[in-house]
C-alpha cells in the first residue's frame, strides 16, 4: 500500500514513528506492505516512488524542520494539492492542523484523492465538523474507504468499536468526556479545591492546556467530536453549528465542592441523542465509569442490545493517535483482500 | 446462515429473543440471512431445515421447560451429540451450562461441529479454560471460525475489541475486573461498611450471587476469565490450573476502610501478562478507570502503541451476553463474504 502523508507536525511524526516500528509485524501478521511514498508539511514534500525512509525523514524534519530538505527527494515549494496531483499513492494521511472556520485545507485534500480513487484516512477534526456528509458522499460514490477513528478521542477508539466490534448493536446515544484538558483542569480542580484561573495556569505551564486554551475549554473541541460522533456512529446529518455548547471556565471550586458532598463529580460531558446535542458540564457519580481523573477520555454507547458499554483511552499524545491510523489503515487492509 | 443452538438456558434463549429482534435489520445491513435450523435443552431438541420460529421456541420453553414440545418439529430424547449428527448447519452457538471440572459436554459438541468444518461460536468458559489451544488447533485444521467473545464478561467485549478494533497494537499486559458478583459486593461493603458475610447475603437475596457462591467470590470464573484472555489476546499456552487464585471471602470492612483513607478502593483484579497468570484482591485508585461500582466487568489493555484502553460494561445478563454472540455472528459472516 503505497501511503501518502500530508501534515508532518506531532501526529504526522508520529505515524512514520509507528510505521518504523510496525513494518514487519504488519507484513507477518496481515501481509501488508506499507510503502511510504510522501509526506508533505508547509515547507514542501519529500516524494519516492520507491518509498522513504521513516527514520531519516523523522531526522530530516527535526534538524532541519523542514521535509523538504529530506536527502535527494526533498522538493520545496510544493503545496498538498500539487504533491497529490504529482505522487502515485494507494491511501492519502490527512493530518494537516485542525481548522474548525472552513476545514481547509484538509476538505480540500481528501476530497481531491477520494475523487481520484483513493483511500482516506484522517485525525482532522476541522472537515469532519463542518462538512461530514460531503465527505462520506465524496467516498461512497467513488467506492473509496473513509476513515477517521484518529479524530475523535486520539487513543480511545469509539468509532470502530461501534462499527465493528458492536456490530450487532443499534447505538441508541453516546456520552462522553470527549477533551482531555478540560478533565485534567476539573480534576485538578476537585482535588485541590483550587480555582478555575489558577489551574488553567498550571495546566499551561505543564503543556496540557495551550497558551490559548479557547478550543479546550470552550467545549468547542468536544463539539467538533459530538458531531463526528452523531454523523458517523448514529447517521444523523449535522454540522457543528447544531451542537449548544458550554465550556468550563464558569465551573467554581464551590460548585465542585457541593458536589462532591453528595457523591458528584462535575465533567463537561458531550452527549449525542435523538433529541440533543450538547456540550456542557455535568453532574456524573463517583463510581461510574465517568469519574476518571487526568486526561484521559471516555465515552459510553447507550445500546439496544448490550445496555451501556464504556471505552476509556488517551484523548492525545503523538504516538497514540498515530495507532489509531495504523488502525483505520490495517482495516482498509483488511477490506480490500 | 443455519445456526443450531445447543443449550437453552438464559443465553440460549436470549440468542433465540435476539433473532427476533434483529432479523429483518440484519438481513438488510448485512445480507445475512439468520435461519434458526435446530435448538437442544436436556429434554432433546427442535428441529426444521426450514426455520423454527423463536418466538414460539420461548414460549414453548417458558409453558412447558422443554424446546423438544415445539408443535410438530419437536424431538424427545436425543443428546447434543445425535443433534449434531442429523443436523445440516453453519455455525453451533454452544451455551450449555459451564463445567470447569473436565469442560463436557461442551467440549464435544465444539469440536465434533469444528471436525465436520462447522463454524462455532461459544459463551462456554469451562472447556475454554481447560482445553484452550485444542479447540484453536481444532478450527484451525479444519479451516473454520471459532468465537467467543460472550465468555468474558458478557457484554464487555474485549476480545473482538483487542483483536480488530486495536489491531495496530500489541497487548503487553491485561487487568480486569471480570467478576461482577464480587464487584457488587466489594463496592457495597465500601459504601456501607458492612462484612462480607452479611453483604453476600444480601446480593443472594437479590439474585446477584447464588445459592453456592463459590465460583464467583473464590475467583474461579475470573481465573477461567484470565486463562481465556491469555491464551487468545496473548498467544500463551495456558490453562486453569496456571492461574494463582484468590478470592474476596477474607476481605474486612476494616481493610476497606483503610484502604479508603489513602484514596483507594479493593477490587478483585484478574492479571494477565508474561510473568504473571492472577486473581486476587488488589488495591486500585479512585477516580482510576478500576473505581466503578455495582456488577461491572472493566478491562484495561495495557499496549505498546496507544498506552492504556479500558472497556467496561455489563458482565453477565441474557439478552447483554446474546450480544457478543450475535457480534460474534455477524463477524464470521463477513469474513465469509
């Protein structure tokens, strides 16, 4: 399978990572040969036919900064459109930044190799929001395979665990701690009885929240996961738009606190229904599958047959993400043979 | 697909309610077409090459406690051995009661089905615990399909979960709580304060522990349990008498307590990784996706690529356990296809 990777920043780096670790097991264990052909950041693309080399392109990046300064393939100026319209490639890895005003230019990008007969698979969350049935259309009527398990919850693999594992069940809705920052800052929060501004701040100088945390704790990150959520595992027709959203920075230590008295925790809980779709904090039990701490994530399927089935995982990290592509590319595998 | 279910208990009659339920969305979803062809209980067995109608099966068990009193296609008398003889069938879904003293006749029945290159799917934890690689030789040399997702933990399907959905990963290690009896008790006697003796009364009186509890709260299903996920999540060769077992009858309020104060709860813990096949009680962290209370089964899989992946949901239940089967079902027939 000849791959091509648009995108190189942390979780571009880490598929080649993984794709240098996993080569032969994955040709022992499913006959699959992954042929690293290109992979594109803003400086250009490395491009060869005959496949990169994951562990120089990793040191390319890191001196240089730049993969177009990759030894003899390196080619600068080139933008993802052009690399496309240049690589011969069997599945396209869209993992440019998430942009979540008009998802370009990753809609873009995965639309021109769907239309092109090429497979799609993508930890972007910015497309998937904002235009969800155009791609899974785009797919269908060119008979490609869309994948997208990296987009939601990193490490915690909601999507094909419904689709395939769950198979004979009818998700009836979902629930989840979808943003790891926000359960790291209102953890903290209730074991320290510290305030909202104050453990913001730690969480920044620890690297978990972003200097502009907006997205985290504005609960629009969990949006943009609500809505994959909804088209993809319960074939609603939404965009991010339908989703009310309500963030953390509200939360008091008090109101935590009062909680806890009577056995609460309070989470910023995103839920998909038939009636609802909402991003805001919660009330959860102690006990429950809910009350975990950190920054990990969770997220229950409510099912006609199987009653409530939880999965927890890591909602980031560069090399968890990227299992979740290798994932979504075994599983085109697997299809195609 | 003609299916024969031998065992007509509260699994058996579950699969046979689940027919119902997901005929008509299955045949359209999948194109598999669910023929219930023969069904066995002690008392004999129903049969028609044309398809029993599992609505009237239940009702027939449920007015007279005998499938073989089905109108016209009943059959007094014949063994599961003699049913799989006169038979023509698919898959065998064998959900006779578990033995762990020598696993019959479950054991049997699968590999007599498996031998006549029948596809089998299984929630029986006796022969699995005892005879594990024999029945994987088994469908391997004859080239058919053997699942058993509904041994372990019912509706939490860990299995199928590890096997495609984390298929880029490799299982380093696995922790459950695979007992929900003993989660039950241990979390009331948290949350109450009260001894295990009273406690265990309690969950009999409510039909949560049985008359003879010992299986459950000795650690006897969790090692089956352990046995079952070392053997087909990480390649060991092992059985039930590999596993170092220990229950939860010697647990005080007072260690509870104690435990509590440091911030941690007792669960019984089944252990699968290289150095160490264990059921025993073991301290786990509040807020820990461990800390969940009432009759939940949780298991984390400890992973090379995507750190820690924990799934939990109901343990045991009828139509929750006729899930995984059906799960199971579905999964063969699309490698089939």
């Amino acid at each position: 399978m000849r791959i091509c990777i648009i995108g190189f920043g942390s979780v571009g780096q880490g598929v080649a990572r993984v794709f240098t670790m996993k080569k032969e097991i994955i040709k022992k264990d499913y006959g699959l040969d992954i042929n690293l052909v290109a992979a594109a950041d803003s400086s250009g693309a490395a491009i060869c036919p005959d496949g990169l080399n994951p562990d120089l392109l990793l040191e390319t990046k890191k001196v240089t900064g730049k993969v177009s300064k990759y030894p003899e393939y390196g080619v600068a100026g080139l933008s993802g459109m052009d690399i496309l319209d240049q690589v011969d490639y069997d599945c396209l890895i869209e993992v440019t930044p998430t942009n979540i005003e008009d998802g370009e230019p990753a809609r873009l990008h995965m639309l021109k190799a769907m239309n092109e007969g090429k497979d799609v698979v993508t930890s972007n969350k910015g497309p998937l929001a904002l235009t969800f049935s155009e791609l899974a259309d785009a797919a269908r009527e060119n008979n490609v395979q869309f994948k997208y398990e990296a987009s939601v919850g990193g490490a915690m693999p909601i999507i094909n665990f419904a689709h395939e594992t769950l198979s004979g069940c009818e998700i009836k809705s979902i629930y989840g701690i979808l943003n790891g920052t926000t359960n790291y800052i209102l953890s903290r929060m209730a074991k320290e009885g510290s305030s909202y501004d104050q453990t913001l701040n730690e969480a920044q100088e620890m690297g978990i929240a972003e200097t502009d945390p907006t997205q985290d704790v504005e609960g629009e990150d969990a949006a943009c996961k609500v809505v994959i959520l909804a088209n993809s595992l319960m074939n609603m027709n939404v965009t991010y738009d339908d989703v009310e959203v309500k963030g953390i920075s509200q939360i008091t230590p008090e109101s935590i606190t009062l909680a806890k008295k009577e056995g609460y925790l309070i989470k910023l809980i995103g839920e998909v229904s038939p009636d609802s779709l909402e991003v805001s904090p919660r009330l959860v039990k102690e006990g429950s599958p809910f009350a975990v701490e950190g920054t990990l994530n969770v997220a229950t399927l409510k099912t006609d047959l199987a009653d409530d089935v939880t999965v927890v995982g890591r909602g980031a990290g560069s090399i968890e993400t990227a299992s979740a592509i290798l994932s979504d590319i075994i599983s085109i595998w697997k299809m195609k043979k």
